[in-house]
C-alpha cells in the first residue's frame, strides 16, 4: 500500500484561505484604552474595617450577596397549557437592574445592583442613604452584605455622624465620646499600671515586671529602708519572747483544764456514797 503524502490536498488549502482568521487580542489599530469594567461600590468598602453581618450570607440566590435585592429570591411554579392543561417546570427571576445613585452623605455616586421593588422603596423615602440607614431589623435582612457594607460607609462620614449627634441631643442623651485607637488604649493601660505600683517600690528603682520575676523565683525583698544588723537582733528577742509567752499562756491554760478536769471527778466520787445509802 503506498505511503499518503503528507501536503494536504488543493481543496483543503483553498478552503482554510477562503474562512476566516480569528480576531487578534489586542486592538492595533486602536489608540483609545479598552473600557475597564465598573466596580460595585460595596467592593471599595475595606472589609476588614467592616463589622459582621449579623446575619450572615445568604445561601439560596447567592446573587443577593453582591447588591440589594431585599426579598427577592428565585420563583418556581408551572406553565399550564390552555388547551390539554399539561404542566412544564419553569422559574422566574427577580427584576434586577444596575443602577448608580447619587449618595448626599459621600458626595458621590454609589453603584450597584438593585431590585425594582428596592429602588421603588429608595424613590418613596427620599435617596438611598434613608434606605441604608433603617434601623429596623426588617430592613437590616434586606440590606444583605452588600448593603451592610455600604451602610458601614456612609455611618463614617461627617454628615451622618453630626446628624447623629443633633438626633442624641434631642433626646436629652449626653454626647457619644469617640472611640478610642489601640495605641490610646496602651497607654491608659500603661497609666494605670504605674499608678497602682506601690511608691516605695519606685523609689527603689524596682519595677513591676522585677518584681514579678522576683515572686517567681521566691527571692525575699523588703519594702522600705533596710533595717540595721541591732534592729534584726531586736526584733528576733522580741520574737523569741512573743513565742515563749505564747507557750507560757498555753501551758497555764493546759494546768487550768487538767486541775478543773480532776475537781469534777471528785466530786463526782463525793457523791455517790450518798446516793447508794438513799437507795
């Protein structure tokens, strides 16, 4: 059997020349950059500043986690034929749209995806900030992580925080002090620790880790001036005659006991003479 050559056939060339190449990748014949892709405003937010969700993500209609959907989940029903009423398995998505609103409270526009029925509620209250910042629980379940978020944001802004303050003096509360950094927060630690270190202690250049390690190691130390080598021997006489009147005292008290221990014996031998002649 003779080898096939390995040319393609004429047919095969004329009909790779005559279809079309693809189109290249990059735009050579373009001087204008390619248009980057919008991101979502509630992407911008740092997550690690935001607190939690209190209720977390949400696990059906994922889609409800990257913008506001409110209660909008995926419908499942039937479509019922009107001549033979024969049934067919169908869904029905939300009625989702992007839109960007503008924000008073940031001064700029937030994007992102949002239900009509949300975007109906935003137009009847007044802008999306009164929508974002419902305190009630029915509206922090819509809001989702995405609008948790974006909640997060506008709190932060001069704008909400003075509106706050106007909202608290109203009501006769006292003014919210601001929260403290970690840094004021060691140094107040620290404040109150060398407050409550002892002054005697201080004054003897000893600190409070030394003295820690002291305690561990169970190394004697004396607070104040050291006494001199009379006062030592003072106080040990002094001791040794605290312990010898202590024992003195307890000796007497033993005598005492043992002496009235044995007049009530004998009277109690006294007495039964007397009782046996009565019987």
């Amino acid at each position: 059997m003779a080898a096939q050559p390995a040319i393609a056939p004429l047919r095969c060339l004329r009909l790779s020349a005559l279809t079309p190449s693809r189109r290249p990748t990059t735009r050579l014949l373009s001087t204008t950059a390619a248009l980057s892709r919008q991101t979502p405003s509630h992407r911008t937010v740092p997550a690690e500043q935001v607190p939690d969700y209190p209720y977390g993500r949400f696990e059906t209609y994922k889609q409800r986690n990257e913008g506001l959907y409110g209660r909008a989940k995926i419908r499942f029903g039937n479509v019922v034929a009107a001549k033979y009423k024969n049934k067919s398995r169908t869904s029905w998505l939300p009625n989702r749209h992007r839109k960007r609103l503008w924000s008073p409270a940031l001064g700029a526009f937030i994007r992102t995806r949002m239900t009509a029925s949300v975007l109906h509620t935003i137009d009847r209250l007044g802008g999306i900030d009164e929508y974002l910042l419902g305190s009630k629980a029915k509206r922090i379940k819509e809001l989702g992580p995405a609008g948790w978020a974006l909640r997060w944001k506008i709190i932060q802004t001069d704008a909400v925080q003075a509106r706050f303050a106007r909202e608290r003096a109203a009501l006769g509360l006292p003014p919210k002090t601001p929260p403290t950094t970690a840094a004021d927060a060691d140094a107040d630690a620290d404040a109150d620790a060398v407050s409550a270190f002892p002054a005697e202690l201080v004054a003897e250049g000893l600190t409070a880790e030394k003295v820690d390690a002291m305690l561990q190691q169970e190394d004697e130390f004396v607070i104040g001036d050291p006494l001199t080598e009379a006062e030592l021997e003072a106080e040990a006489g002094s001791v040794v005659e605290a312990e010898s009147l202590a024992e003195a005292i307890t000796e007497a008290e033993v005598e005492a006991a043992a002496e009235a221990e044995a007049e009530e014996t004998i009277a109690a031998t006294e007495k039964r003479p007397d009782a046996d002649q009565k019987v």
